[in-house]
C-alpha cells in the first residue's frame, strides 16, 4: 500500500488564517501537529511506505520539512505548475508509483481533514484493501450524522455490511433532499478518499477520460526530476482538463465501491466546522490562543494577541498579524466573498501573510512606509538566500542573534550580534547561516521601489528563479 497525499488548496475558507501561499494543512488547527503531519501519522503504521505527495510548486519546501519534522520516509513529491483538480493529481500519482517499480494499492487521502478515530480508519483501510486489491475502486463514505447540505452523498447497493457497490453519486442536496437520505439510510457522506490498485484507476481514467490521462503522460514523462522533487512539465500539465476523479471515473465506472465508516470525520471546511471538531468549554466556546470570554457563548476565537469576547454569541473572531476576521457562525462561508474582493485589488493579504516562510528560513515585514520598509529575517543553521541584485533598493543588516557569512560583490565576511553591514544598489549579494543556531537580523530596506519582483538571481541551491527573497 502507498499512501498518496493531496496537498492543493487555495487557502480561502479559513482566511485569513490560512493563505494561498499558506493553505490549511499546513497549519495545526487542531492539537499540536499540522494537518498534514496528522494525515501522515494515520497512514504511515498502515503501510510503511514512502508516501507519494501531490502539491503545489510553491508549497514544496513546506511539504518536505513538515514531512521530515515527523520522521516520514522521505517523500516523492509531485509539483504540479497549475490546480486541475483530483483526476489530473491522482493520475500522476499512479503514474509515478507504476514508475518506482510496483503496483501498489493506493491510499489516497486529502491532507487538510480531520479523523478523530484513527483506529477506526485504519480497521476500514483494512477492511477494504481486498475488495481493492480485486479491481474495485473503494470511496470511503461517511455515515452521516445530520442532514447536511455541503457534503455530496454516495448511496450505496443494498443494506449489507462491509464494502458495496456504488449505486450513484448525488450532488450536494438542498435540507429537505438531505433529510430524506438521513431517514431512508443507505446514503453516506462523499469523504473524497479512496483506495485501489494504480493500474486499475489508470486504466478506468484511459477508458473514460483519455485526454486526461494523455495530457497527464506528457507531463510526467518530461518531468524534470530534482531530488525528492519530481516538476512536471508545466505547457503539458497546464493543457490537462481539470476534472475531479468522481466525475472522470467513480460516477462511470461499474467497478465503484463503498466501505462505510464512521470515523470521527471533518474537511473543516469553514470556520464552523472547526468550531465543530474543538474541544469547547461549558458555554460552547471554542478558542485558540490567548482568549477571554465573558458572558458568550458558542463562539470561537483565534487569537494571536489577547482577544477578549464579551457579550456575544455565535460568532467568529480570528486574529492574525496582519487582519482580523469578525463573522457570524452561520455566515462563514461567505469569507470567499472577501478573498476574492481582495484579490480583485490585488491586497497581498491574499496570499501571503505578514510572516512569510521560504526554503531558508523567513522573514516578518514589520513595518513599510514611503521609500522604506523593515523586516526581521531568520535563517536557519546551513541555509543560504540566493546570489542576488536589486535595481531599486538599497539594504542595511543588523545581526541580532548568530553568525551571518556575507557576501558583496567580490568580498565575503561574516557578521556576529550588534554588528551590520550595508548592500548598495545593484550590488550582487548573499546571506548565509553557517553556525549551528538560527541567524536573526534586522534589514532595512531604502529606495524608490520595494516590491519583492526587484529581484535578479544569479545562483539559487533551492533551483527557484520566481519573485522573492
């Protein structure tokens, strides 16, 4: 068996605590790990397996060190350039593990959900591994506990126990459809996990959607291969139609399965949902941080700073550096409608948040104004930023903690705590860590532009060529 991870996301249903640059499952929302560490944990006992992970190409540095930071075998990770949905990912996915010299089951799970009841999962995983290692492609389908309306539903052939077979697939219903699937039963929540062997949902994929899978061969055949980093190629992948794997195959295929489980289930979805799935106090209070609430109730609070909630009931409140969400509990998922109005002006808070992390380290603006902007800069023990120019903007470093190595032009020198040093325009520069701690500096930038597209790189260790430090 090998476990496939889905980590896409366009980081808009938790905003603004999660970002496009920083989406859900890479934040630790509920307990101490992220989600996707979490995901990891649930799967790796069942197989041993190195996973295959599907993400995006920015997030690829995030995927690897939160991976290593829980002992994961390491990973192979496939960067896709563009989001087409689930068909494209899992299809890739199938290709490279035929491609590592097997043909394994496939365990394919989102990377941003919740399962309270890991042992559960794992008896269903085993529960339905020889009805997949039979030819069927088994979905996971949640026994539902309310008739919700912003999950779609798998009814399943029969009343029997144990995996069955698909009868259909139904869109997300309005209340009252859903009220009539929870009294009927036989209808379960579509959990978007699924197991089969990989040439079995490659060959379903040829059968039905054979551009996809065409386009996706393309792509994965001129992959250009960087360590553990597996690129494919962006015109081809870019070519691909977005199609998730229900509509290419499960809502054709006749070899579509169901195993029913009740597992302690959430996509945290919304700001609700992880109301839902937290540990709440006497007068249903859910919170996060450094919260005080007095005379509320059924709220949830996300603090970063002191929040304080008095007299309020049902609603959202989440702190980030940089913005603040205040929402009625059962208006959340109106929080797209604010990303996307930032986006249309073009706000940064869309994507980045105010700490941004990168492959060495990161860096925290914490504070612009006309001409100038200060940010505080921590690099990790070994790391380097790449050999670089600015043509609008001049720097000035002050160490607050560890050893800088810097290199201006033709000299290089290191820097230690109290000491600075100052990076004319146009000067081809580089910071490096070599100690054993993390480096920590101050740098304060000075010019008639500041953006992070003023940027020339002439090495890069980490292969990037994009804006940005």
């Amino acid at each position: 068996m090998r476990p496939v991870l889905l980590s896409g996301g366009s980081g808009t249903r938790l905003w603004p605590l999660s970002r496009e640059a920083y989406p859900k499952q890479f934040l630790p929302l509920v307990g101490e790990q992220t989600m996707l560490q979490a995901t990891w944990e649930r799967v790796g006992p069942l197989s041993g397996q190195a996973p295959i992970v599907v993400a995006n190409e920015s997030h690829r540095f995030l995927v690897a060190e939160q991976l290593r930071q829980v002992g994961a075998p390491v990973p192979r990770i496939l960067l896709e350039p563009v989001g087409r949905n689930t068909a494209p990912a899992i299809a890739v996915a199938a290709m490279q593990a035929l491609a590592d010299g097997d043909d394994p089951l496939l365990l394919v799970l989102p990377s941003d959900h919740v399962v309270a009841n890991v042992d559960a999962f794992r008896a269903a995983v085993r529960e339905a591994s020889p009805a997949a290692a039979g030819g069927a492609l088994v979905t996971f389908g949640i026994v539902p506990t309310m008739p919700e309306t912003g999950f779609g539903y798998i009814e399943a052939d029969g009343a029997a126990n144990g995996v069955r077979h698909v009868k259909r697939f139904v869109e997300k219903p309005d209340s009252a459809t859903a009220q009539r699937y929870l009294d009927a039963g036989g209808y379960y929540w579509n959990s978007g996990m699924f197991l089969f062997r990989a040439s079995r949902v490659l060959e379903e994929l040829a059968r039905f959607r054979p551009d996809v899978v065409a386009a996706c061969r393309s792509a994965f055949d001129s992959a250009k291969r960087d360590g553990d980093f597996v690129r494919l190629e962006a015109d081809a992948f870019a070519a691909c139609p977005s199609d998730s794997i229900d509509y290419a195959v499960m809502e054709r295929t006749d070899a579509a399965m169901v195993l029913p489980v009740d597992i302690g289930w959430n996509d945290v979805g919304s700001w609700s949902a992880l109301w839902d799935v937290t540990e709440r106090d006497a007068q249903g209070n859910a919170h996060h941080g450094d919260v005080i609430a007095v005379d509320s109730r059924n709220s949830y609070a996300y603090a970063t700073k002191l929040v304080a909630l008095v007299g309020v009931d049902d609603l959202v409140v989440v702190d980030t550096d940089d913005a603040v969400l205040v929402a009625r509990k059962d208006k959340v998922q109106q929080v797209k409608d604010v990303v996307a109005q930032l986006k249309a002006a073009q706000r940064t808070q869309v994507a980045l948040h105010r700490e941004v992390h990168r492959p060495w380290g990161s860096y925290d603006s914490v504070d612009v104004g006309d001409g100038f902007q200060v940010k505080r800069i921590k690099v990790k023990p070994g790391a380097s930023l790449s050999l670089q120019s600015h043509a609008h903007r001049a720097e000035h470093w002050i160490v607050v903690r560890g050893v800088a190595r810097v290199t201006r032009n033709d000299d290089v020198y290191d820097l230690r705590a109290n000491e600075s040093t100052y990076i004319p325009i146009g000067a081809k520069h580089r910071l490096e860590n070599p100690g054993t701690q993390m480096l920590e500096l101050i740098e304060v930038q000075s010019g008639a532009y500041l953006g992070e597209d003023d940027i020339v790189r002439y090495d890069d260790v980490y292969g990037r060529t994009g804006n940005g430090a």
